[in-house]
C-alpha cells in the first residue's frame, strides 16, 4: 500500500507516481481509485476524476487497465462501511484506452475513458440490482 497525500506536494505526488510506473514496468500490478475523494451520494462520481491513472497507463508501454466495479446490493448510499453481513459483487473490464494526444490532453481524453467504462459498470450493477436511488 502506497500511501499518497491527496493535499501533499506536487514533488511528493510525482515521487508517487514514478514509484507506481516503476512497478508497473517490473510486471507488477497497481491499484489506483480514480476519484479524487469519495462521493457523497453513493454513486461513482465520474466528474471528480483525477488524472493519475490515465497519466501512468500513458507513460508505460503496453500498459493495460483493468476497471473494477464492487458493491453490496444492500448499499444504497454513502456510507463508511457497509452493512454487516452484506454480499458483493464484482464486475471487471478491461478499458479500451486509445488517443493521438499527448501530455494533459491524452490523460484527460484516457480519464475520461476510464470513467465512462466503470460508469457503464455502475449501469449493470443497478440494472441486475434495482437502483435504490
């Protein structure tokens, strides 16, 4: 687990950042939550993404993002923990990144990419569950 204070320093964010490409460029996996802070509704809050996931897949070769979507039925808002006792499901995807762009244009375009896919994971899961919202 890698630590990295979202109010910190841009030098400590990138030290951050080329501690997970180094990782990624051994074959080691990296886990990264998209959102810049947990959203109040409950809901993947895909305008609050920041662009660290796009900017690593962009600087490894051959880089392959997996999105993962895992929620309890029984949670149907925001909460700290969820409901004791409460099952999950799990839904992954690979997301199709692609762009011609370059620095802060390609990783905007790829968050936005990412975004859209867990979005569209978010859509499945409410409609095999009921959208309690």
């Amino acid at each position: 687990c890698i630590f990295i204070h979202r109010d910190g320093s841009n030098e400590h964010k990138n030290s951050i950042v080329d501690l997970c490409r180094y990782l990624l460029r051994r074959g080691q996996s990296v886990l990264i939550f998209p959102e810049g802070q947990r959203s109040r509704s409950g809901r993947f809050a895909v305008n609050q993404l920041t662009l660290g996931a796009a900017r690593l897949a962009n600087s490894v070769t051959d880089c392959r993002v997996v999105c993962l979507y895992l929620r309890s039925p029984a949670q149907d808002t925001f909460s700290n923990y969820p409901p004791k006792n409460a099952r999950f499901t799990l839904d992954m995807e690979l997301a199709a990144l692609q762009t011609e762009k370059t620095g802060k244009e390609a990783y905007i375009e790829l968050t936005g990419q990412i975004g859209t896919t867990i979005a569209r994971m978010e859509e499945r899961f409410y409609a095999r569950h009921g959208d309690a919202n």
